[in-house]
C-alpha cells in the first residue's frame, strides 16, 4: 500500500513538473505564438511581431526579461494597419511582465505626425494560444522592416 501511495505521488510530482510552461526561455520571452482578445505576439528568431487590434510592430527578437518577469524593449509600430496599411513606421516601446505561460503587454507608440503619444494596452496573450483578431487579420509570418 505504502509503495502504491509513493508511486502515485512520484507520478504526480513528475506530471506538476512537466506542465509548468513558461513565457521565458533562457532569460527572453519564449519563442511561438501568443494570444488573446483582439491581440497577438509572434516571437522568432529574427522578431518579436506584436499585434493590438488593427495595429502592428516589429520588435528585437530576443527580448530580455528580468527576475521579476518584466520587459522593456523599443522598435517600430505601424498604427494605421488595416484595411490599407499606411506609414510611416512610427518609435515604439514595448513593456509588460510575464506570469507563467501568459503575457501582459502595453505599446507606447510615439506618433511623430499627429505629434502625439499613443499607449495601446495593456492587454494579455497567452503561450501557444491563437489570437483572437476580429476583423484584422495577424501576420502568419512577419517580416523584419526597417524605420524609415
């Protein structure tokens, strides 16, 4: 009896272990597809793809993440997406802190031409989950794009 209870517990142990999943690898956001509610994040080896809505930017690929699971890392964000998407690609900072498996982000877009700043978020994705765009679709593969 006693070895059955050892045994199921060592069982439950190992499986409790095997599925604490995490949004950070090796001290940077975890490679894959996050997602949410009307937001997205794809992550490769090249970018970090952030989707809000009908908005989208482009962010270093390995963004680092501190002891306390949060983020800070500045690229570019297009504000004017969709239907037609329309530049110029706009300064960017992309914050937010992780919590196991799930992302909470915000994007704070310097708008040089309305000479406004823009905060988008926050919102929260998740790992291995689709995005939920409605209307505006996410990019299935990003492309690295360059500030004009």
């Amino acid at each position: 009896m006693m070895r059955k209870v050892i045994l199921i517990f060592a069982l439950l142990l190992g499986a409790a272990c095997q599925s604490t999943s995490t949004g950070v690898e090796g001290g940077v956001l975890a490679k894959g597809r996050w997602g949410g509610n009307d937001a997205g994040v794809i992550i490769t080896d090249s970018v970090t793809h952030v989707h809000i809505g009908c908005t989208y930017g482009d962010f270093p690929a390995a963004v680092p993440v501190d002891e306390r699971g949060r983020f800070r890392v500045s690229g570019s964000y297009l504000r004017r997406a969709y239907p037609v998407a329309m530049g110029p690609l706009l300064p960017a900072e992309f914050t937010g802190t992780i919590n196991g498996s799930s992302m909470t982000y915000t994007v704070v877009v310097t708008d040089t031409v309305e000479n406004e700043v823009v905060t988008l978020g926050p919102t929260t994705v998740t790992l291995g989950k689709e995005p939920r765009m409605g209307p505006c679709p996410i990019c299935h593969t990003p492309r690295v794009r360059s500030a004009i």
